[in-house]
C-alpha cells in the first residue's frame, strides 16, 4: 500500500521547489498511507457531527474558530488592522495564483483580465480580501464564508466598485455549498481557492474533499496554510500573537529587541495578531496536505513558501516552505 502510494506521488511530477522537500513528502508519504484518514482531523470533531436521514457528515465548522473572526469582522479593510498580513500577502499569493492558473489554462499572465472565462470560488473568503481582485483579474467569483458578519462586510465593500459588485457572495460552509450545486456541471468551477482557512476548520480532510468536489474535473485547487513546525510556532504564535502583545507594554529597549528576534525568526511578517488567532496543532505539514489533497482527486503540482523581509516590509515567494506555503493542485479528470 505504501510503496503503492509513494510510486504515484513519483509519477505525479510534482514540481517541489527543492529536492529536499520532495524526500521529506515521500518519506512522510510513506507512514501517513498506513493512517486511516480521520486520524488528519482534529481530536474535538465529533462536536461537530451532523446526521441527516441519507449519510453521517463531519461537519467542518469549529465555533470558536468562527466567532473569533466575527468578533473582528469589521476591520476586515483596515489594512492596518488584525487582517494586515493578509492584506500585506495578498500580491504575493495572488502572484502564485496568477502564475500557476495561467499556465493551467493557458492564459496570458501578462494581459490585465487574464482569469477572463474562468469561474473560481474562494472558500473562506472572510471579508473578500482576495475575491476582489480575482475579480478585477476577469474571473467571475463566488465567495463563500461560514461567518455571516463577514459577508455582509464583503458584500458592501465589493458593492463600492463596479468591477467587484459582479462578485457572488453566499454565507455557508464549503459542504453545504457543495451540496446545493453537486452534479450540476454548469454549476462547478474552474479553480477552487481556499486561503488561510484550512488552520482554522475541524476536519480539514473532509473540507478539502468539498473543495475539490468544487472544481470540475480537470480544473484547479489553490490552498496556502501555514506548516505546524516549531519555526510556525515560534513566529506564527509566539511572535505575531504575543511578543508584540507585550511589546506595547515594555521599555523600547525591550520592544526593539522583539522586533529583532522577529526579524531574525522570520516569518510573523512583523504584524502583531490578536492572541488564540492560531493554533498549532491545527497547522499542516505540507505532507499531510498532500496526502489529504490526493485523497480528495487533487494531485500536488507545486508548492512554494512566503517569507517576509523586515528589511523592506514585503513577502515574497521563496523555495522555504518551513513557516507559510501555498500549494497548487489539480483534479484528476477531464
Ligand atoms: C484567516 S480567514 C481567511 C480569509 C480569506 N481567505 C483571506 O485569506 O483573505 C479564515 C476565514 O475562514 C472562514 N471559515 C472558517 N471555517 C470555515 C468553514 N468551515 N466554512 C467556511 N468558512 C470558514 C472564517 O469565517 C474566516 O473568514
């Protein structure tokens, strides 16, 4: 069963930015194909357990999960506010997309509209800091998030510009969503986008199974997360949620020598975030990623990280994937 799986992931071609990484997701490969997948989801899923009449789902919402988001729903355009690294990550992870669809589809990545005929949902979309300019890109996009504060946020911003006011905005889990458009082809999508979203779920093997459900077949899957290494847990928690909590209250001598650790740990991308935003044991390694992905119909093609610089205040696309990475994928088919 192992070496099964390991000689398919070879033949997937996956394009890994470094050889590396590539070792580390086929040995990974190796003792995740021996794990039924439920052990991929969080301990207090059954929480979540809803039964209907025809099959028993796990549903992918945590509740906490979401009211933490609607506490915050109305600084989702605040650039300088809680949503800043995504606001700050945003042309870097829309590089990728741009990229990595282009090529999929063959489409100019150089000419202003080039998503222009294709249909993407972005799954989570919270206040549609990403759906935006999907839209201003050509796509026609649907935007679909659990929290009902975030899309109302989302709808009146997209609202203030033509170009996004094309943007559908729907408040539902990815499964019921699923649900309402399964089997109706016209209804399915060219790619499905889910970012920064699979941390916060409580079955990300399930979720990503809607996801991929999303996309017709042939289409594409673009999830970007953050990996549960200590290095995430040091900048992604530590730094990002705490170090600049105290910061505020210690003596510059001690908040510069945060921001110096910061810098030097790098990935909290020097943003201060509200503590409990993330929790470690929710992260993925990018090998139970891919292993959930492939679970789900999407073989991995490329993956990349985002590394930010305190020199310049910017993110950029790098082959370190050790903090925050970004994944693309397609679904087998045709
Ligand atoms: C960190 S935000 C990311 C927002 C957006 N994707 C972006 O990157 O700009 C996570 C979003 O996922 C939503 N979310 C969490 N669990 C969800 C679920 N099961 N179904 C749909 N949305 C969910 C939250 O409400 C929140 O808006």
């Amino acid at each position: 069963m192992a070496l099964k799986l390991l000689s398919k992931l070879r033949n997937q071609n996956l394009q890994i930015t470094r050889n590396r990484n590539l070792h580390r997701l086929l040995d990974a490969a190796r003792f995740f194909s021996e794990q039924p997948v439920s052990n991929l989801s969080t301990p207090d899923d059954s929480k979540f357990i809803i039964k209907n009449k025809q099959q028993t789902t796990t549903s992918s919402l945590k509740q906490h999960e979401l009211a933490k988001f609607a506490a915050i729903s109305d600084t989702w355009w605040d650039s300088e506010g809680p949503f800043k690294p995504l606001h700050n990550m945003n042309p870097t992870r829309l590089a990728f997309i741009r990229s990595t669809l282009c090529r999929h589809f063959s489409k100019d990545p150089n000419c202003a509209r080039p998503f222009e005929g294709l249909k993407i949902v972005d799954v989570g979309c919270g206040g549609g800091i990403l759906s935006e300019p999907l839209a201003r890109m050509g796509a026609t996009v649907t935007g679909v998030d659990a929290v009902e504060k975030n899309i109302n946020v989302a709808r009146i911003h997209a609202d203030l510009d033509p170009e996004t006011s094309t943007i559908e905005y729907c408040c539902t889990t990815a499964a019921s969503y699923l649900a309402e458009v399964a089997g109706i082809i016209e209804r399915l999508y060219s790619a499905s986008l889910m970012k920064k979203v699979i941390e916060h779920v409580a079955a990300p093997a399930e979720f990503c199974k809607s996801l991929a459900a999303l996309a017709y077949p042939g289409g594409a899957t673009v999830i970007s997360t953050i990996n549960r290494s200590m290095r995430a847990y040091a900048t992604a928690i530590v730094a990002a949620e705490y170090l600049l909590h105290w910061q505020r209250t210690l003596c510059l001598g001690i908040s510069s020598a945060c921001n110096l650790l910061i810098a030097v740990v790098g990935g909290g991308g020097g943003v201060k975030l509200p503590k409990g935003t993330h929790q470690w044991s929710s992260f993925l390694t990018p090998e139970e990623l891919v292993l959930i992905l492939q679970r789900a119909s999407i073989n991995v093609k490329e993956m990349a990280g985002f590394v930010y610089s305190p020199l310049t205040g910017r993110w950029s696309l790098s082959d370190d994937i050790s903090v925050n990475f970004i994944a693309y994928g397609t679904k087998d088919g045709q």
